[in-house]
C-alpha cells in the first residue's frame, strides 16, 4: 500500500483528506504541526507527502525547505489558500513539486497525487525484465504472449495494453480516470462506458473457465487486480 504523509493543523481538514485517501487504497499517517511532521518524515519513508502551507511553529515551506536540505527526495504537494504567483513561485523554490491551492476539489487532488506518483515513484514491476508475472497470469511484452495456468491467451491490442497495466499494478485501486491516461489518449473522454467494456472483455479471457476472478470491481471507484 502507497503511504502518503500529511501535515496539516486543521483537524476537520486532515481528517477529510485521510478518510478520503484511504478510500482509495492510500495509508494515510497526518501530523498537526511542522515540527511534528519534520520528526515523522525523517524517520520513516513515505512515496509522497501533502504540507500544508500554513501551520504553526513551522510553516509547509520551511518544512519542504529542511526535508530537502536532509536529501528527501519523496514527491512533496503543498496545499494553501495563498494562490499569488509569488507564493507559488516560494514554495517551488523550497523544493515542493506541486502546488494546490485551497479549497480544492478532492477529484483534483486525486489526480494530482496519481501524476506525482507516475513521476517521480515508478512502481516495481512484479515480473523480471520483459515479463511480467502475477499469480499463474504471465504477459511477455517482447513477444506479445499471455498465459494462464499454461495456457495461451489470445488478446487485441487494446486488452493487451491494459492486461499490461493490470500487472504493473497489482493489489492497487485504478481510478477509470487512471486507466483512461494510461491506456487511453489522455484526454479520452471518462464519461463513457468504454473502459467497463473493454474491462469486461479482458476478464472474459482471462477469467473464463479459470475458476478465480483476479480482476475486482469497486464501485464507483475503479478496479484492481488481487
């Protein structure tokens, strides 16, 4: 599970960015103040970190500021109601990679989250090299080939494209609007049904007469490989 860090000193806020992130497979740890995040953030590892610009005893920027001059190269995302340029411009030049000014709509901090983690924390791939492999699923992206318990399973582009991001992700929640930019154009318009379609198919092959379901669905949030 993607552990994310947050320091924010607004309880009610906290509390609804860590419900939410959990909802969505995230584990979230948040702290109160700077001082109490610089200690967290230092002592353990996380693959991202939300600071809230504004908080007492030591503000997000100098947060970002110290965790950099201590080599933490963890994808850091600062939230604040100060959306001047100039402000924008101080809290890139602390180190922050993105910048979310408040209030904000949680779809968007999702997405923002989703592109930093693309970025900046590459996910193992679960197989060797060119293959790919999860439980008795194998996909060889030289040859083209998948197997399942040996068998040989014949997939279009498409649903080779993303059996493939399947495998790159296991045991993790996809948002149809992640699928969307990975397998399809990015702008591919997520109010259609085609990612349901395509994703039906693709366990009509690799489901069928194999006796366990790999592909899960959450409602209304997406789906993941277990």
């Amino acid at each position: 599970m993607i552990r994310i860090g947050l320091a924010e000193d607004d309880i009610k806020i906290a509390e609804l960015i860590k419900t939410g992130l959990e909802e969505h497979q995230y584990h979230v740890t948040s702290k109160p103040d700077g001082n109490a995040a610089l200690s967290e953030f230092l002592t353990n590892e996380y693959e991202l970190l939300i600071l809230d610009v504004m908080m007492p005893g030591m503000d997000g920027v100098e947060l970002c500021r110290k965790l950099r001059a201590e080599g933490r190269q963890v994808p850091i995302l600062l939230l604040t109601a100060l959306g001047a340029i100039d402000d924008k411009v101080l809290g890139f030049k602390s180190g922050a990679d993105d910048y979310l000014v408040k209030p904000f709509h949680f779809k968007e901090l999702l997405v923002r989250i989703e592109a930093l983690l693309r970025r900046n924390t590459p996910i193992p791939l679960p197989g060797a090299g060119h293959l790919l492999i999860f439980e008795d699923i194998s996909l060889d992206t030289l040859s083209k080939e998948v197997f399942r318990d040996g068998k040989s399973i014949s997939l279009t582009a498409k649903e080779f494209t993303l059996l493939e991001l399947f495998l790159r992700n296991p045991n993790r929640l996809l948002s149809r609007q992640y699928i969307a930019e990975q397998a399809w154009d990015i702008n591919f318009e997520t109010g259609t049904n085609v990612i349901d379609v395509y994703v039906n198919f693709l366990r009509n092959k690799i489901e069928k007469g194999f006796g366990r379901k790999v592909i899960h669905t959450k409602i209304n949030m997406g789906y993941i490989l277990k």
